[in-house]
C-alpha cells in the first residue's frame, strides 16, 4: 500500500506542478516547439473527455473520476499483494487525481474546471502528466488481467475442463 499510495501521490504532484508551470508561463493557446517536429507545447483548457469528447458534461466527468479514485483507494488497494498491481493502481489514482483537483479547483466553477493540456503529438490529442500516468496504468492493468495475476498474486487458471459441465459439450464430437 505504500508503494501504491508513492505512486499516487508523484503522479499527482508531477502533473499538479507541470501545469502550474504551464498556466504561469504561457497564455492560452500558445504553442512552443520542444523537438521538432515530435513534441511541442500546445497550452489547451479542456472540458471534455480524451480528444475533448462530451464538451458541456463536465462535471459528469468530475464524479466519474471521483468515484474511480473512491472505488480504487477503498476497495481495490487494501487487495494488493503484488507490486505490478501496486505500481498499475497508484499511476491510475495519480493520473485520476490530478485531472479531477483540475475539474473541482479550475474555472470555471468547482466540478466544473477545465484540465489544462499542454503535450502535442503530431496528429494526436493534446494531453498532460495526468493522461500519462492514467494511459501507462491502464495498458499495465490490461496486461496483468490479460496473463491472469491477481491483485492477491495468485495465478488466474483457466477453470479445469474435467470437472462436467466445465468444457465443450464432447457428445457433438465425431
């Protein structure tokens, strides 16, 4: 739980601090050429979802992100006996937590705030610290689903195709 609540808590500061950076430096819409032509500053307010998706919902997005946070902190992270998952459901809580402090401490009103997005990929979205730690802990957790690892550690076998009624029905077989 310690190394979960680490991750967590660095996802958030590391965003927090990235877009306070970005708010007091540049003006809105501002684009500043980091690696050409790979990576640019591109200072956004957005009030929708992934590639500004449900503009006008906000604060929809502001209590789905607030009861992922709850559900992870309360019921999944006291589950945790391995690290992969430790280090997977922090960077979800980090990333959940940064956007969501935006959505209920950004204008333009709380549960209503606008996340500040500033990393530009050629013909990508425009996303923030926040996006990153959400992405890499997702794709982390559909691989720990993917090869069957508990929260626990344990192995998730496939169910044994001997007990009956556990496998193809063999009276359709030649």
């Amino acid at each position: 739980m310690i190394v979960t609540s680490a991750i967590a808590v660095l996802g958030l500061v590391l965003d927090q601090i990235t877009k306070r950076i970005v708010v007091s430096t540049m003006y809105e819409g501002q684009v500043i050429d980091v690696l050409p032509p790979l990576l640019r500053w591109y200072f956004i307010k957005n009030s929708g979802a992934a590639f500004s998706m449900g503009e006008g919902f906000t604060w929809v997005f502001t209590i789905i992100q607030a009861a992922v946070l709850l559900y992870v902190a309360i019921m999944l992270v006291r589950k945790i006996r391995i690290w992969p998952w430790a280090l997977a459901l922090g960077g979800l809580m980090g990333g959940v937590a940064g956007n969501l402090t935006d959505r209920l401490f950004r204008a333009p009103s709380f549960g209503h705030g606008h996340v500040v997005d500033f990393i530009a990929l050629p013909n990508f979205a425009i996303f923030n610290v926040a996006d990153m730690f959400i992405v890499c802990s997702m794709i982390g957790i559909c691989l720990l689903l993917f090869s069957g690892r508990e929260l626990d550690g344990q192995k998730n076998s496939a169910k044994n195709t001997t007990e009956p009624g556990a496998g193809p029905d063999m009276k359709d077989q030649p």
